[in-house]
C-alpha cells in the first residue's frame, strides 16, 4: 500500500495537483477537506451553529460520505460537490474542524479510505496525524494573493461569486485558524518536501511531485 500525503493553506491548490497526481500514478485520490466541508454542510441543512458542539458531534456520526473516481462528493447519496464549496459552507468549515470528537470521527473515516489502496489525500494534518508513516509527505505552499486568486477563477467556474478583497480576508482568517487549531493544526515539518506554487504552472508543480516520487 502506497500513501502519497499533501498538506497546504487553503487555495494552495491541493486539490487541483493532487487529482491529476492522481490520475498519472493511478492512485486513490482523497479529500480530506471535503468530508470537513460535508460536516459544515449537514450543520448549516440541521440549522446547527458552530456554537452546537455535541449536536455537531451526534450529527458527525451519522453522516454518509464518500468519493467516487471522477472527484464529485456524495453526502448521504447526494451530488454536493459544488454546495460544500458556498461562501456560508467556507465560513464555519475552519471551526467545525477544530472540535476534537469530529477529527476523530473523520480521521478514523479517512485512514479506512486508505485500506488496501494506493492512494494520495491532501489536507491539513494529513503528512502529522492522519497518516505520519506516508510513503512520501508533501507541503504546497503559495502567496495569500495568488491563493485568493486561484480561488477566484475556481469559484466563477463554479457560478460563485465572491469579490476578491473579501476572498483575500478569508484566507488570512482561515490561515490563522487552521495554523492554531489546538488539534490537526497546519504546520511545517522536516520530513516535508516544500513546494512554493506562486510563479509554477499546474504542470511544473505536477511534475515535481511525480519527479520526487518515482
């Protein structure tokens, strides 16, 4: 079993590299974030505040999640792939994913994807908890501007408008909350291969990793 890790801030574009990584080394590509998001989702359908901890935490436990081949998301058998990315889902996905019982229950969901495949996940904490032991651990890293950025493009693609100034402010706050969460924080390590996308291509960035790998 082959485990490929990638830890990042937000916008670093984890998911982008990680998906075509995927698909070039015929690997499982998994989203950790995603099942974070899902969470934040079912809590925002539930009417639940961040506030609702030990709601948050039963809720947790009955949530169906999963990824098929071509990197939608299935919430409890529903397509939610572009409403676990909405502005009101991005908001309360960093303090959601701080309540200890929740990474648990999503870690412990997330190394079970991993049984008996080779696979690559991206994340927060995925090269420091979820998988210390990977093959090969990875930090993709970008400039706060080229992040909002990237974010930007993705989110017209996706008919979501958010103003840029505004994008900018969420990812200093979301950097700063995922930097100081007291568990499954975001952090540099020494066992990291360190990758700063901001002047790369997807392709260069694509090439690194699978350089670094083979």
């Amino acid at each position: 079993m082959k485990i490929v890790a990638i830890d990042g801030p937000a916008g670093s574009g984890k998911g982008t590299i990680t998906k075509i990584v995927a698909e070039k080394l015929n690997l499982i590509y998994i989203d950790s974030g995603a099942t974070y998001r899902c969470v934040a989702l079912a809590a925002l359908r539930n009417n639940l505040k961040v506030e609702d901890k030990e709601e948050i935490i039963k809720l947790t436990k009955t949530l169906k999640i999963e990824f098929t081949k071509d990197g939608r998301t299935i919430l409890n058998n529903e397509d939610v792939s572009k409403e676990i990315r909405s502005k009101e889902v991005s908001e309360i996905v960093s303090p959601i994913s701080s309540i200890v019982e929740v990474r648990e229950i999503l870690v412990d969901l997330q190394r079970k994807m991993a049984n008996d495949h080779d696979v690559i996940m991206e994340g927060r904490d995925i090269t420091t908890v979820v998988f210390p032991n990977a093959n090969y651990k990875f930090y993709l890293d970008a400039s706060i501007e080229e992040r909002a950025r990237r974010r930007f493009k993705q989110n017209e693609e996706m008919n979501i408008h958010i103003p840029m100034e505004e994008l900018i402010e969420s990812i200093e706050k979301r950097d700063y909350n995922d930097m100081h969460k007291p568990v499954g924080s975001l952090m540099r390590t020494n066992d990291q291969i360190y990758i700063d996308s901001t002047n790369m291509t997807i392709d260069e960035v694509v090439n690194e990793i699978i350089k670094n790998i083979k």
